[in-house]
C-alpha cells in the first residue's frame, strides 16, 4: 500500500479488494485507445452496491477522483486513468439478478458482460438485440455510459432503447434508482436518459434493467461488392425497400486489406473499392426477393460482384470481414473518427468528406468502415511505422477541425456511438451549442458537486 491516502480507504472498507501493483495499474488504467500513460492512484474492485457507495463517499472525503470502469473497449479514452484517479472496475459486479417473463426484462450488474447478457437473454428464448465485436469484453454499464450501437441499430436502435431502468451511485454517493422498468412514466425529468452517454461523468451505474425483443428471425448474409461511395446510398435505398434489413454495414477495400492480412478469407477473386455486408431476414420468399433485388443493383452499375451464405458457418465469415477491422488495425494506433449525419444527409456529407480526406490525407493509410444505414461513419487513419504518435496526433487532430466543421455545415455528430472522452472533447462544441454544454455542465454540478466523477472526460471543468 503505497500512498498513504489509501489508508483511510482500507479503514473504510477492509473487505475492498484493492490493488496497487504497477502491473494492475497499467491494465486498468487504459482502454483501446493506447495514447495516454496509464497512472491511476489504485484500483478498486467492490462486489456490491453498498460498497461503491462506501467508495465514492471516501472519495469525496479525500478528494480523490474516480474513473468508472467496465471493460475498457472504450476507443474515445473515457476510462482512461493518467491522473492519479481510483479506478473503480465494475468486474466483480458481474451477475444476472433477475427475469421477469411478464414485463420481459434482464435485471443485472453493471459489470456483466454483453455477451453474458445476450446468451441469458437467449437462455429464457428471448434476445438482447444490441450487438457488436467487443461483446465479449465490454460490459452492460460501459455501453449504457456511451448509448453504444453497433451492426444492429438499423432494426432494434442504440443501448438508450433498451434500459428500462438502471441505479446509478451518483457523484454524491447517493443511490438513484431510475425508470424501474415502468414503460410509461410522464412523471418529470427522465433521470434514466440522462444516465445515458454520461461516460461516468455523473456517476456509477451498479445495475441496469434491461428490456428484451422477440428472438431474431432466421437470416442470410449478403457480401456485395460496388464500384463508388455513391452506389452505396442507392444499395442501401433499395435493399431496405425491399427486404427486412438487420443489418447493413460497408467497409472499404483498405479495411478488406487488413482483415484479410490478419487471417480473414478473401472474399473475392479480385478486389473492389468498396463493399457492403448485410443482414436481412430470410426464408423462400425473402431469398428470391434479396436474389431480385441484386439483379436490380447490378443492372444498375450499382453493384459489381456479390455472394449470399449458405451456412451459418459462412455467415460468420462474411460477418468476420466486418466485424474483424477494429481488430486488425489495432496495431497501428489508430485516430479513430467515429461520425453520423442524418441518413439524407449522407450522400452530400459522403461527397464533401471523401473530396476532404484525399486532398489532407494523401500519405496516411485511411480505412473508411461502419454503420452506412444508420448514418454512421468509422473512419480510422492509421499512424505510419515510422512516425512519432505526437506528431500524428498533431495532424490527424488538424484534420478533425475541418471534419468538424463539415459536420457543423450538415448537422452531424462528432460521436455517433463512441463517446467524446479525452479523443473528441476539444471538438465537443461542433456538436453541442454552448447553452446545452451549460445545460450539461450545471447538471453534473449537481450529481457530482465535487467533480470527482470522471473529471477532464467529456468536457473540462
Ligand atoms: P469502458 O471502456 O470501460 O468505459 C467506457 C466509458 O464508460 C468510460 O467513460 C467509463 O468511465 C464509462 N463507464 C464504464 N462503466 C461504467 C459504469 N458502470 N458506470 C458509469 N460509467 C461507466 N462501440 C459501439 O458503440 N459500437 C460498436 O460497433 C463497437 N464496436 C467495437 C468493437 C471493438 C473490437 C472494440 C474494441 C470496441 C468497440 N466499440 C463499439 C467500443 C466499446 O466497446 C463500447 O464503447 C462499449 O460500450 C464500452 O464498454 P466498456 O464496458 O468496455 O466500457
Ligand atoms: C465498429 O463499428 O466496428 C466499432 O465501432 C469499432 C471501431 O470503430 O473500431
Ligand atoms: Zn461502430
């Protein structure tokens, strides 16, 4: 037990597990995105609610900030700790309490893993629909701190849809239990809403009520491939017409790259500057109809070559060219933007922002991927082997501003599902005007008075 601070925490709780080796400290102290040193003050893993709260209000006491932490799949740096903060891990906290048939809920910890919820969902032949590649690892109350998205939202919407109650510790270390499951509740301000995408800014979410969909129907996955950015729009506009679409993500030939370099199947004899993978349910008359429909965009110059799985197995190999990018394009330390326009937006944005990135970005490796369908757009420059990170930092940051400013001019976001964190906070107010970032600020005056609850994430103090 190095700082003597810490004394008063272990006094407090003696039951706490607490860890202070520089080896946890590294571990806990970042996420995926890698840029910042990890040095938080210790790492606190406490196992129930009454305990978070025993930890907050010694925080308080202290004058010690707390960095909430779930998985750490986070890539916008919300639970980085570089600043001598308490990590407090969620890992502990990570059961199913409950299920109730009638309202068809999911009661669990915070620190439950998506995963874990999506099978326990399936276990009691219901689902949890919101999906992506960090289901593993990521856990309930991360994804409810950053309204995560993912390859499904295009159907069943952002994490937002699905809490139909949660408890937050807040800043205070009093314990809110917000929304209670009640699908109609015009009772005041909606405190559940508000919990969501606060990226642990105004406190701890220890559980979240969890509402369920109906099981997914059976589908088929299409890999199509298309010639231009703009055949994108028109596949996607015909497609949703006329199939029911689950998914519908793209990706470009440089993300085809790196999967295929990291281990995925070339899809193609040949390759093609652009791809999309799409879900849609299926069954005789959805096959003939997704068959029609290609033959419509091909007819069209719209799409060029294309496949549909005939297996599940092949599903989850069209699905690894998608879901495999942020993985494959690890190592290079990505700058990670992560925008959305309204989807009429798109095409105009499309156009202004690839014209942008050619003329800023001739030398670096640009990988364009993401949520097309729900105007979502991932677009990853990767660092060069041989450049410092500042001095990449310095010019991806350069180009952001002007990403920003086109983004103002077409009404988008700078975060669509990612979170603003340490990444995109100097770009916060291309999105937000300054009466709401007030608005924002005066309401976590109020959860967090001391503003220990993530402080320098989001926005600063
Ligand atoms: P962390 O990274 O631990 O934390 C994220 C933020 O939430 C931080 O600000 C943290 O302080 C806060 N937080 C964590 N737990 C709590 C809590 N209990 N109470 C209060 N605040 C808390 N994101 C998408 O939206 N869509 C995708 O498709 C997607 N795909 C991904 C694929 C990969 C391979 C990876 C690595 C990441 C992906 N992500 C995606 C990003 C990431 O997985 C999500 O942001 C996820 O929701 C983070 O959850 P986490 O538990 O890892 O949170
Ligand atoms: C994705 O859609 O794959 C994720 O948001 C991860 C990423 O952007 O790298
Ligand atoms: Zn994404």
């Amino acid at each position: 037990m190095t700082d003597p601070r810490l004394a008063g925490l272990v006094q407090t709780l003696p039951d706490l597990r607490l860890l202070t080796d520089p080896a946890d400290l590294e571990h806990y102290g970042r996420d995926w995105t890698r840029r910042w040193t990890p040095a938080p003050l210790a790492v606190a893993l406490p196992s129930s609610v009454a305990q978070v709260q025993a930890i907050v209000r010694w925080a308080r006491g202290a004058g010690v900030a707390i960095v909430p932490s779930g998985g750490r799949t986070g890539l916008s740096g919300g639970a980085v700790a570089a600043n001598g903060e308490l990590v407090v891990s969620l890992e502990r906290m990570n059961r199913v309490l409950g299920f109730d048939p009638v309202d068809r809920t999911l009661t669990v910890q915070a620190g439950t893993p998506l995963e874990a919820v999506q099978n326990a969902a399936r276990e009691r032949g219901l689902a949890y629909p919101v999906d992506f590649a960090a289901r593993g690892s990521c856990s309930i109350g991360g994804n409810i701190a950053t309204n995560a998205g993912g390859i499904r939202v295009i159907r069943y919407g952002n994490t937002r849809e699905w809490v139909a109650g949660l408890k937050l510790v807040d800043g205070r270390g009093e314990l809110l239990d917000v929304g209670r499951g009640l699908v109609k509740n015009s009772s005041g301000y909606d405190l559940r809403h508000l919990t969501v995408a606060s990226e642990g800014t105004l406190g701890i979410i220890v559980e979240a009520t969890l509402r369920l969909a109906d099981p997914p129907p059976p589908t088929s996955v299409m890999l199509l491939a298309l010639p231009d950015f703009e055949a994108l729009m028109q596949v996607f506009s015909t497609l949703r017409a006329r199939l029911r679409l689950e998914a519908f993500e793209f990706l470009t030939d440089r993300a085809l790259h790196h999967v295929v370099a990291h281990g995925a199947q070339p899809p193609f004899a040949e390759t093609y500057p652009f791809y999309v993978v799409t879900e849609f349910a299926a069954g005789e008359a959805e096959e003939a109809a997704a068959l029609e429909a290609f033959e419509h965009c091909v007819g069209e110059g719209w799409v060029v070559d294309g496949v549909i799985s005939q297996s599940e197995a092949q599903a989850a190999q069209l699905w690894r060219l998608r879901e495999g990018i942020t993985e494959s394009v690890a190592r290079y330390v990505p700058y990670k933007n992560d925008v959305s326009v309204r989807i009429s937006a798109m095409p105009a944005f499309l156009a202004e922002t690839q014209a942008l990135l050619a003329r800023e970005y001739p030398h670096f490796d640009v990988v364009w991927f993401g949520h097309i369908g729900d105007g979502n757009l991932h677009i990853n420059v990767l660092k060069p082997d041989d450049m410092a990170q500042d001095a990449f930092v310095a010019d991806c940051e350069r180009v952001t501003r002007l990403l920003a400013g086109a983004l103002q001019r077409h009404g988008g976001s700078i975060s669509a599902e990612h979170g603003i964190g340490l990444v995109k906070k100097p770009y916060l107010s291309s999105t937000r005007s300054a009466a709401e970032i007030e608005v924002m600020r005066g309401i976590r005056r109020v959860l967090d008075p001391d503003g220990l609850m993530n402080p320098g994430k989001l926005f600063d103090p």
